[in-house]
C-alpha cells in the first residue's frame, strides 16, 4: 500500500532552554515513594443524524487499516511493574554514570553528518559511549563520522523523539548535552508518575495513551494487544490528563463542534470566509429553534458559541475520520480517525485541538467490540465501505487513560526522554522548556 507523501513540518526546538535548575541535577537518589519523595510531593501539587453522502473511498478504507508502523517493540505496557523495573534499572545506570562525573559534552558547531572528518567527531563518540546502551568500539580514523557512528547518532535520536537522520544539527546537539543529572531527575519524577497512574489504572482491560510519546496501547492481561501512532493536542491547545470509559463506536460520525472550537476557529472564518462551511459540509443552526443558519446572508451580530452550533456532516472529509470512540468526559475530547493521515508521519505529532488521532483505528476499533465472530477487521472494513453511519453500543465499557509520561525506559532499561509538551516538569523546579506550536493546522480540526 502506497502512503499519503510526508507533510514537513517544523522540529521541536530542543535548543531553546532545554535545562533544568542546577540544583535539580544534584537530587539525591533515595526512595522514590510518594511519602518521602519530594519529587512526588512536587508533582502531587501539579461530540447522529446528517445528510445524505457518498461513502467512503476504498483508499480511505484501507489507511484506517494500514499495519502499525514506526513504533519500537514493546512487549510490556508503558505503564505496569515492568516498565517500573526497567525504570528502574535506567536510573541506576544514570547514577552509576554521574557518579564517574557524568558525560562528557559535544562541542557546538555546524551540522555533524556521515562522511564528515572533524575534531567534534571524537568527543560525539565519547559522549554516546558515555550511556550504557552504547559500548565502546575501537576505530581507525577517530575523525571520521563513519557508519557505526551514524547509526549510535540515529539510536539515540529514536531514544529522544527526534528525527532519526543520524545527522547531529542544534536539536540533537541540545539534547545530547543535557547532563546526566537533569536526565537522572526527569527518570526519578516519572517513575513517580506511572506509579500512581499504574496505581489508578490497576489490572483490567484498558486503553492507554502516553500523550508526550505521542503512543497508544491497548491492554489486556497485562500485555499490548494494539499499539497505534497517535496525534495529540498542540501546546496551546494540551489534551488533558484524564480517566473515561468508552461507551459506544460510532462508524461514519458526525461531527458536533465543542464551543470552545467554534468560538476561536469558527467564528473568525464566518467573518473572513463564509464560503468555508459549504467546502467543509458544515451546517450552522441556532440552539433557540434549530432554524439554518446561511453565513453569506445572516447579521453575525449576537451570534455566539452560546446561540448557534456548528455540524460537519459525516462522510469524506469529517474531522472526526471513519470512526469515533464514544468516551464522555468533561474535557470533550476523544479517540477517532482522521481525514489526514500524513502527519502520523510526522516524530513531533502534537497538532489537535485536544482530541486524540489514532492512525491504527480499525484494530483498536476490533479489539474494543472485542466479538471476533461479528466485528472481524474485514467486517469492519465492509461497514465502512456501505457508507451508512451507525453506533455500535458496547455491552461492557472500556477504561481510558491518557498520562503524561516525559521518560520512560524498554527492555533492558534503556531510556526514552521526550519533549516536555505540556509543561508538566515544570514542578521539578526550573521548566524543562515546552515543545514549540509545531506547524499552522489546515483546517479547523478537533
């Protein structure tokens, strides 16, 4: 199957202020507990009806189907006494390394890629060699950025949330030179974070969505059943921390714009673009009577996200995509498919309004019916294609969580750092600097 072209999108910034107070470095490495840890205390004070359409096309059919791609194996959840222990163990490893004074930094300068010969070659190498998960190796011609330290250069980006180039430019570099003790600190507050989520969560069934890893997975029995790319909310717009159950699956949704939508990207274009709800099957109607509302020949004087409502007719192009996890919570926010599939693409996914994309839709969809004999992915896929919106209640209700996990560690305890989206570290004390806004949505989008 061919997939959509690439969208480019802007890097995180990572060179802009990533550091913590000086202090926070020097933290030291006791119990982690909620009781005596400070850190812990820290952080403890931290959208049925709709006009006729055209279904949908076989393409989009089968990329909500597409196979899971990009993610790193993971044969336990994010969150569980697994991940606990191999945090664990990257925290011992980071205080085994600061405890030798730490590794060393890579000199600043020009882009770093394969091929060059350059005297920041040397202490690059060193500075990767400096982790545990990266041995050292003997070389010829110490200068040269040779294969092996390409691929040590990609590793780390993929541990880091970047761009996997193997090319060191100003994002790399910055997060390279983050000593180890603001690392130590940033793995000791998140175990202390997916404990108390493992703690909330417990052993049953659920979903899963780790906002900052940009990652969904679908649990049962304590082991990832689905794991999905996911797209989350813009540092602007963060999607929330929550619990909820999903209740429902709405195939071929319609989509009920929330007011706080409406009232700061709908508003302006009734102003500026009326031609926009018509281009995007949006029907305007009034909460007072429910009459139509034509952008091109009603006064906009009174109107409000309080006196109208907005309505994407379900179909091609419906932000909500080809399906909707119907998950009530006060925030407004959901789990659903997508009209654009190319950012999924994209290492730095945080473009929403709040609501969470999930590229591989059809197989969690399958595994929340959870009736193999009656929701099979091909009678999925055959729902779909008749184009005929419906809602599928669930019999037994599926627990959501969404956590904000910033570090995190794999088999073998290596580390996974990611950007601070949402601004959470900042009760560590200096802010671990937020992700900058990423590129300009498109199109009004939950």
């Amino acid at each position: 199957m061919s997939r959509a072209p690439i969208n480019r999108v802007p890097r995180v910034n990572f060179a802009v202020g990533l550091a913590l107070a000086a202090g926070l470095a020097g933290w030291p490495g006791g119990s982690a507990s909620a009781d005596d840890d400070p850190i812990g205390r820290l952080i403890d004070t931290l959208e049925r009806t709709s006009p006729a359409f055209s279904a949908p096309s076989p393409a989009a059919v089968e990329a909500a189907s597409a196979p899971a791609a990009a993610l790193s194996p993971t044969p336990a959840p994010i969150v569980g006494t697994q991940a606990e222990q191999w945090l664990l163990t990257a925290i011992e490893a980071h205080q085994a390394i600061h405890a030798t004074g730490g590794w060393p930094k890579v000199p600043p300068g020009p882009l770093l890629a394969p091929g060059d010969r350059s005297a920041r070659v040397p202490p690059l190498r060193r500075r990767l060699t400096g982790e545990a998960s990266e041995p050292a190796t003997e070389v010829p011609f110490p200068e040269l950025f040779d294969d092996d330290l390409h691929q040590r250069v990609r590793r780390f980006q993929v541990r880091h949330g970047l761009e996997a180039d193997g090319i060191v430019g100003p994002d790399t570099l910055a997060a390279m030179n983050l000593s180890v003790g603001t690392r130590l600190a940033q793995l000791r507050a998140n175990l202390e974070r997916a404990r108390r989520a493992r703690e909330r969560i417990g052993p049953s069934r659920h979903v899963l969505v780790s906002l900052s890893a940009f990652r969904l997975q679908a649990v049962t029995d304590g082991r990832v059943a689905v794991q999905s790319r996911v797209i989350v909310g813009r540092p602007d717009r963060p999607t929330p921390e929550l619990r909820a159950s999903i209740i429902a699956v709405d195939f071929l949704p319609t989509w009920h714009v929330p007011p706080g939508i409406a009232r700061n990207d709908l508003f302006p274009k009734l102003r500026t673009d009326p031609g926009y709800f018509a281009r995007q099957r949006i029907t305007i109607t009034r909460v007072s009577d429910g009459r139509v509302i034509d952008p091109w020949l009603t006064p906009l004087d009174g109107l409000t996200s309080d006196t109208v409502r907005f309505r994407q007719a379900a179909g091609p192009g419906n932000a909500l995509g080809l399906i909707r996890l119907n998950m009530p919570n006060e925030h407004i926010v959901y789990l659903h498919d997508t009209a654009d599939r190319s950012r999924y693409e994209s290492t730095y996914r945080a473009f929403s309004s709040g609501c969470v994309r999930v590229e591989q839709i059809v197989p969690l969809t399958r595994w929340v019916l959870d009736d193999p004999a009656q929701w099979s992915e091909t009678d999925i896929d055959q729902a779909l294609a008749r184009g005929r919106p419906f809602t599928v209640v669930l019999p037994r209700s599926v627990p959501v969580h969404f956590v904000n996990l910033t570090a995190w560690a794999e088999a073998g305890g290596v580390a996974h750092f990611r950007p601070d989206l949402y601004g959470i570290d900042r009760h560590l004390g200096e802010q671990l600097r937020p992700a900058g806004p990423g590129a300009p949505e498109p199109l009004v989008t939950p």
